[in-house]
C-alpha cells in the first residue's frame, strides 16, 4: 500500500518520541521544544512519565489488536491514543464492538478510502479531458474536411469551365492559374486532415484501452473495486427506471491465509483466478461480478429476488466447493476450496450504502457460523433451510 506524504508529520512526531527520528525527518521537521527539553536533566524528570505512558499506549494499541510492529502501524496507533486521527479511532472501536478484528488489509482498505487513490483519479480525469477533446477535434477534423472536398470539387468545375475560355484573354488565363493552385491547396489541406483525424482515431482507441486497464483488476481480468462503485451506480439507475429489483453479494473465500501460508502467495494468486472463473459463469447482461479487494469479490444481480440471486450465487459455490485443486508446482492438493457469501436487497434500504454494509454484515455471519455457505441479509439461516 502506497501511504500519504502528508501523513509524514505525524509519523516525524512519533519517531521523535521513540527518540529514533532520522536526518530526512530532522531536516524536514525541527524537533519540538518539549523533545528538545528531554536533553535538560531537570526537565528530563517531568516529560519522561509522559513519554512512557505514551509509549504504553502504542505499545497496548498494537498489542490488543495484534498488529505487527512496523512503521505505518505504528503511526496508526499514534493517531489514535492520541486523538490526531478521531475518524480511524471511532471506525476501529465500532468494529472493535461488533466483534470484528482489526487487521491490516482492513487498515489498509481505511485508510485507502479516507485518502483515496489520488493517481488514478488524475489518471481518469486526464483521460476523460484527453477524450472531450479528442472528440471536439474530430468533429473539427470532419467539418473542414467535408468543406475542403466540397470548395475542392467546387473550384475544379470553375478551372474546367475557364480552361475553356482561356483564350479570350490574359486576365482569365491568370484567375484559371490561380483557381487551380487553390484546388491543389485544398487538396493538400485535405489530406493532412485525414491523416490527422486517423491519428486522433488511433490515440482514442489507445485512451479507450487505457481506461479498460484503469477499471480491471489486473490478476482475474475482473472489473476492479472502483469500476464496481461505477457500475453499481449505472445498475441502480437503470434498475429504478425499469422498476426491477437489485441485490448485491459480497463474496469470501474461506481460510485464504492459510492457503497463502501452506502454499505461498503465487499458489494463493491462482486460487483467486479459479474462484474468478467460477463466478464469472454465472455472470451476463444483469449479473455483474467484480473484485472487490483482496480475496473478497462483489456480485450485482438485477431482475433477480434475493431468492433467486441466492439460488444463482449458491450454484456457483457448489461448483466450487466441489472441484478438487491441486497445486501443480508441489503436487499437494489445496484441499476444498470454498467461499462464503452475505446477499441484500439494494432497495430494502434507505440507501446503497446501508445495502452494501448489511450485505458485508451477512457475509460475516456466514463466516461465524461455519463458511461455506450463502447468507441473506437479516437471516441466520440459507433460504433452503428456511423453506424445509
């Protein structure tokens, strides 16, 4: 995860009070007069108990949350013990009360939504100014072409009308020189804005293919979490107007790390692809399938009741929970590869993101109690139980 320069201040703070401030973060920060103090043996007797609280605060933080020591867990706590980031601290302690852990891809997810991914935004902004103007320059391109072909063919009819006549004087003779240097001018003219409106052709289909990189998630060839907060816009306007119902699913693959653990990451990598696969099958015009990050994918089902949605989601499962993988470079076999799943009503809320958190809410009930299993909002139970 790529962290904010910004947020250098605080980690320089923090540092300093560990009393391991580097000479970037001293050239970039003068020390504050209450560190500079610790150097004055009296003064050194007042700031030490505070300097040790702190430090039992951070140290406490990342213990209670088991979060590894480093850097940027470090400034994390920092923030929170001590109020420079409420925002992280009230988020963590909701989750805190609802049972959740605080990990890092969690953090990471945070703090990626509160700074947001600042590149890729200037990148679509860019591409989509680049675009307007690209089509501006092609409608420019057409109309002077068609205007130049027009004055073109316009002026050959007065060169071979004069042509004719050119023996009635000097002067006529001269306008039909003339009048055919224009031609040829316009000619000329024409050309280049065909060459120029086939280059223009040719950057848009590179900027259409940019964007298509920008909102795929590059390891499944799925659309990535930002083309999925797009598409969810587009599929609630359009199921509004339609009058159909829309639900979205938020799928998990189960025991992910330990994968990761006992196979390595490259192995876990193709375990994303094969869950990929199995749920782009049950993909089509209104079933849409993103990753959403992580081992963590997004499902919007339109003109489906949740029942239904279920029904096609749990197929998917089934599929998957029966295939036997093996991995190819050691020969073990990985075992039953499953995912769980939480599905909500988009409309049975008062807006999208209450749908999407009661969505995330079932899927982790679904891993509560036992994996392996599709979850509706606000049942503890899958629908097949419910129906027996």
């Amino acid at each position: 995860m790529t962290h904010d320069p910004s947020a250098r201040g605080s980690r320089s703070r923090l540092l300093k009070w560990l009393g391991i401030s580097g000479e970037d973060d001293q050239a970039e920060d003068s020390a504050p007069s209450e560190i500079a103090n610790f150097r004055d043996p009296s003064a050194r007797e007042i700031w030490l108990p505070a300097k040790r609280r702190l430090l039992g605060k951070v140290a406490d933080f990342l213990i209670d949350h088991d979060l590894e020591v480093m850097p940027w867990t470090l400034e994390i706590a920092y923030d929170c013990v001590t109020g420079a980031n409420p925002r992280l601290a009230q988020l963590i302690l909701e989750r805190t009360e609802e049972g959740k852990a605080i990990t890092l891809p969690w953090l990471e997810q945070v703090m990626r939504e509160e700074k947001g991914d600042g590149t890729a935004e200037q990148l679509v902004a860019l591409m989509s100014r680049l675009e307007e103007s690209l089509n501006d320059f092609a409608k420019t391109t057409s109309s002077a072409r068609t205007a130049t072909s027009e004055y073109g063919a316009a002026l050959q009819q007065h060169v071979d009308d004069l042509e004719q006549v050119s023996r009635a004087g000097v002067v006529i003779t001269e306008l039909a020189a003339l009048a055919k240097a224009m031609m040829h001018r316009t000619r000329e003219i024409e050309h280049n804005l065909n060459e120029s409106e086939e280059r223009a052709m040719a950057l848009q289909n590179s900027l259409d293919e940019a964007r298509r990189v920008a909102d795929e998630d590059h390891l499944t060839g799925l659309p990535n979490r930002r083309a999925f907060e797009a598409m969810l816009d587009k599929e609630v306007a359009v199921a509004q107007a339609a009058g159909e119902s829309l639900c979205v699913a938020f799928v998990d693959i189960d025991h992910f790390k330990r994968i990761n653990d006992t196979h390595g990451h490259a192995a876990g990598d193709r375990v994303l692809k094969v869950v990929a696969e199995t749920l782009s099958r049950i993909s089509d015009a209104r079933c849409h399938v993103a990753r959403h990050g992580g081992e963590e994918f997004a499902v919007l089902f339109r003109a489906l009741s949740p029942e239904k949605a279920w029904d096609r989601l749990d197929y998917a499962r089934e599929e998957l929970a029966e295939r036997r993988l093996v991995n190819r470079s050691t020969d073990m076999p990985f075992g039953r590869i499953t995912f769980s799943g939480g599905i909500a009503d988009i409309f049975a809320y008062t807006g999208k993101s209450k749908a999407l958190r009661a969505a995330d809410e079932a899927l982790y009930a679904a891993k509560q109690s036992g994996r392996n299993q599709i979850l509706l909002a606000g049942s503890s139970t899958p629908p097949l139980l419910d129906a027996a």
